[in-house]
C-alpha cells in the first residue's frame, strides 16, 4: 500500500468528486513504514484524476513525529504523492532523541 485516503464521511458530487469530511491521508515507504500522515477538517477528492485539494487548514506530519507542518490551502496527487501548501505555511522540527 503506498497510501491511504479515509475521512468521516464522503459526499459523492458530479464527475467523480467527493467532498471528505475529516480527511486523513497516510503514506508509507516500500517497506510499509508510516512516512506522512495529512489531516484536513475537509477536501475535494477528485476520484478520475486522483488529486486532493482544499482551500482549509491543512496539518502535516511524519511518521516519527519529528517533522510537524501546518497551513491553509493545499493540493496533493496521488499519483506521485506531491503535496503543495498554499499559505500561512508554519513548521516545526524537534531534535534530540524522541
């Protein structure tokens, strides 16, 4: 599996879009190791081209917990897990042993 799309619930909408309320999107490496996991209050899901999008608030963050990002408005291919974040981008990155 190399990601996983889930949400509260999905509203089906013309042409193949879903609107996903409390979007959680997980990715994993090859060894099915968690590397992102994306949250969203909500999204447009587009099923034919298989892209995410949302003007919302959007929070970030790797599988160890390292790595936080957070903003507003974002755009994610499932094709090749590109994530783009619009605006209001904050990160925080913890260092030292976990």
């Amino acid at each position: 599996i190399k990601s996983v799309l889930s949400g509260a619930e999905a509203l089906p909408q013309p042409g193949g879009l879903l609107i996903v309320k409390q979007l959680k999107l997980e990715t994993f490496n090859l060894d099915g190791k968690l590397e992102i996991t994306i949250m969203a209050p909500e999204c447009i899901y587009d099923t034919f081209k298989g892209l995410a999008n949302s003007s919302g608030h959007l929070q970030v963050r790797t599988g160890d917990g390292r790595l936080r990002v957070e903003g507003d408005g974002f755009l994610w291919r499932q094709s090749d897990s590109f994530l783009k974040i619009s605006n209001n981008l904050l990160t925080v990155i913890q260092m030292g042993p976990k």
